[in-house]
C-alpha cells in the first residue's frame, strides 16, 4: 500500500506554524496597544508574516507528497486526491493573502487604537485557517481506506424457492423406460388332451 503519513506530517507542521503566527500577532496586537511597548508592534507582524510564509511552505510540501501518493495510488483514490488537493490549494492561497495583510499591517501597528484592529482581523482569519487544516488532516483516513480493494463477489448463496434444484455433476435425473409398460396381456392355452386330437 502506498503511504500517506507524510501528507499528514506536513499538515501537522502547517498547523503548528499557523498557531505560531497567531501567538505572535496576539503579542504584536498587546505590544501595540501600549504606550511603553508600541515600538514593538511593527516586529512582531513581520515576524507573523514571515511564520504565515513558512506555513505556506509546509502546505506546498504536503500537496507535493499528496501527488506523489495519488501518483502511487492510482485511479482508485482519483477522487479523494482531487478533493484534498482542491482544499489545500485553496489553504494556501488563503495563507498568502493573510501573509501579506500581516506585512502591510506592520506598519500601522505601532498606533495605539488603530493598529491594532486589523491584527485582531488576521488573528480570527488564522485560527479559521488553523480549523480547516485540523479538519483536513482528520479526512486524510481516506487515503488509507480507497486503497482497500472490495471485497470480491461470493459464488454461491442459499437456495431459494425460485432456483431450481442442481443435481450432482455426471449423475442423471432420467429413469429408464419400463419394460412392462404399454404391452398386451399374454394369454395362456390349457394342454389338450389325445382324445381330442382324435376327434
């Protein structure tokens, strides 16, 4: 059987480094809405854009080994391939975009009120992203189960009114025709004697 663990492992990595980014934008959006600390703010966005980029990466690794197992596979995993792939193309053009609103946001995050509105944006963005790739990883079972083949069809049932009873293979059903069947009595003459003979 072909393996799959190593789309799941990618997967896993992508979630974490989502988490990652999401930790660091909090810190960036708490930084930020300080006097003392603001300065900070623009810093930790670029780093939360830089951790969604290694996200991205991690992603593209996992629809890499996911074409190589569809290419192992073959036909019979055709349509769990072709849906996980659609989904996590889909994760990945939605990290890039989350990617650049983290790095033009960084600019602004050191305002006090302001900045910090669309960190809190992209945070609530990451853990939808986050929940999506958990769900992804939970469906990659299927992977293991289109490989099982079906079990085959059985080659005899019980008997039902409708079949007509089977004889043995070189035994026949047909009785030979009777002897005595269709034939006339026989008669039988009694002896007859001399003296009738004469007579």
């Amino acid at each position: 059987m072909c393996d799959w663990t190593p789309v799941r492992n990618w997967l896993i990595g992508a979630a974490a480094a989502i988490v990652l980014a999401a930790v660091t934008a909090l810190g960036a959006a708490a930084a930020g809405s300080s006097f003392y600390y603001s300065y900070l703010a623009p810093f930790g966005m670029l780093a939360a854009a830089a951790i969604t980029a290694g996200a991205i990466l991690l992603v593209t690794a996992a629809i890499g080994a996911l074409d190589a197992f569809c290419a192992c596979a073959g036909a019979r995993c055709a349509g769990v391939c072709g849906n996980l792939r659609r989904t996590l193309d889909a994760a990945r053009i939605v990290l890039g975009i989350q990617a650049t609103a983290a790095l033009t946001s960084a600019a602004a995050a050191w305002i006090p009120g302001i900045g910090q509105v669309p960190i809190y944006v992209i945070i609530g963005a990451l853990f939808i992203q986050l929940a999506l790739i958990i769900s992804t990883i939970y469906f990659l079972t299927q992977l293991a189960s289109c490989q099982t083949p079906p079990p085959p069809p059985t080659s005899g049932g019980p008997l039902t009114s409708a079949d007509p009873p089977t004889t043995p293979t070189g035994t026949s059903t047909t009785r030979p025709p009777s002897t005595t069947k269709n034939q006339p009595p026989t008669t039988t003459r009694p002896p007859t004697s001399d003296k009738e003979d004469q007579s």
